[in-house]
C-alpha cells in the first residue's frame, strides 16, 4: 500500500524557511486550513498537491518522496520440530 506522507511535506516546508501563514498565502488559503491539511484533519486534494510540489519548488521526478510502501506484516506458521 502506497501512503502519503505528510510529515515530509512538514519537513520539506520548514527546509524552506516557510512558516504555515507563508505557505498558506502562496497557496491562496487561508493558514488555519492548510495547517489542518498538512496536520492531517483535511484532505490534502491533487490540486494542493500540485500546488505544494510548486510552492516548494519540487521537481516532477522527485515528487516521490512524499509517499511511502508499507508492507502489512505478516504472520507466519512454524513447524513444531519433534
């Protein structure tokens, strides 16, 4: 399962030198939603997407280091050995 990693768009913001009023203004939103976007309390849509990868300065190809594999962890039987 491939996730979104929104702490990396936290850390990639401060990298920056960008505060979340500084994002938010170059986004054309308002501070307080783009904190819950990046906070995880609203969804952060592929239009912000888009905009952050901009705002930031990110690169097309590098846009994958937003995003993470989780592998679900799996149980495995053992042989009881006599």
């Amino acid at each position: 399962m491939v996730e979104f990693n929104r702490n990396r768009v936290k850390a990639e913001r401060i990298a920056r030198g960008l505060s979340v009023e500084e994002m938010a203004k170059k986004m054309g939103i308002h501070a307080g939603t783009y904190s819950k976007k990046e906070n995880g309390k609203l969804r952060i849509t592929v239009e912000d997407l888009s905009l952050i990868f901009t705002v930031l300065g990110i690169p097309e190809k590098d846009c994958g280091i937003f995003f993470t594999t989780s592998v679900a962890n799996m149980a495995t039987n053992k042989k009881k050995v006599n």
